[in-house]
C-alpha cells in the first residue's frame, strides 16, 4: 500500500510555458521579446514583441508597441499593436492606437480610437511586408 511508485514524475521538460507577470507599482521603459504569455498590471513604455499571449490588467497601462498572437486588453493602451489572431478589448479597456489583427472582440463599455485593418489576409500581408522590409535592411547593410 505504502510502496507504491510514482506514476509520473516531474520532467522539465513537461513543464507549462513561460508566464511573465510585470507587477503593479512597476513601471518598465525598454522591450519586452519573448515565446512565452507576458501580463502586465505595471506600466510599460516601449515594445512587446512575443509569440504567445499578451493580458493588460485593468491598472496595467502600455505605451509603445505590441506584437503578439493574442491579446486581452482590460487596462490602458496607447500603441500600434499587431495580433496575429484574437484581440479581446474587455469593457474597461481604454485603447487608442492603430491595430493590425485577424479577429476583434469589443465587449460593451470599452473605449477605442484609431485605425484598424482586420482579417486573415491582412495580417498575412503585413507579415510579409515585414520581411520585406527586414530583408531590405540587410541588403543595405550587405
């Protein structure tokens, strides 16, 4: 009864994906790249540039860039934000800035002004101007 093993024992490389939580009360100026979701209650002033998910609590405030698969917004943004799949504006939310997205969720009560080019296409035709343009820096510098 007692000696029984384990079934399952911890592997790292099991492990759940990179969480990043930028705390309220901290203020961050610079950029932020990662694979992993990255959350902020805190403020951020520059870019976000990751491959997971990006959460804005409702104190959390971004001023910059953000480029991402997906996002929740609840708090303040002023910032050109790319979202490669799912851009949820949640009803506290105070976004201004121009989005580039394939799917926008505006739950009542959320504010908005900017720009916004929407659809599956678009996101992919701005993915590969990016490149482009990428590919053109290299070239300079070549």
């Amino acid at each position: 009864m007692f000696n029984k093993k384990e079934s399952m024992p911890f592997k790292a490389s099991n492990a759940s994906p990179t969480i990043n939580l930028i705390n309220s009360g901290t203020i961050i100026t610079g950029e932020i790249n990662s694979n992993g979701d990255v959350r902020t209650d805190g403020q951020l002033k520059g870019t976000i540039n990751t491959k997971g998910k990006v959460v804005i609590g409702k104190k959390g405030k971004v001023e910059g860039e953000i480029n991402c698969s997906n996002a929740d917004i609840s708090g303040e943004v002023n910032a050109k934000t790319n979202v490669s799949q799912l851009l949820s504006l949640k009803a506290t939310a105070k976004f201004s800035g121009d989005i580039v997205i394939n799917k926008l969720a505006i739950e009542p009560g959320a504010s908005f002004t900017g720009k916004c080019s929407m659809g599956e296409s678009v996101v992919k035709d701005i993915k590969d101007g990016e490149k482009t343009q990428i590919q053109e820096k290299q070239e300079k510098t070549a």
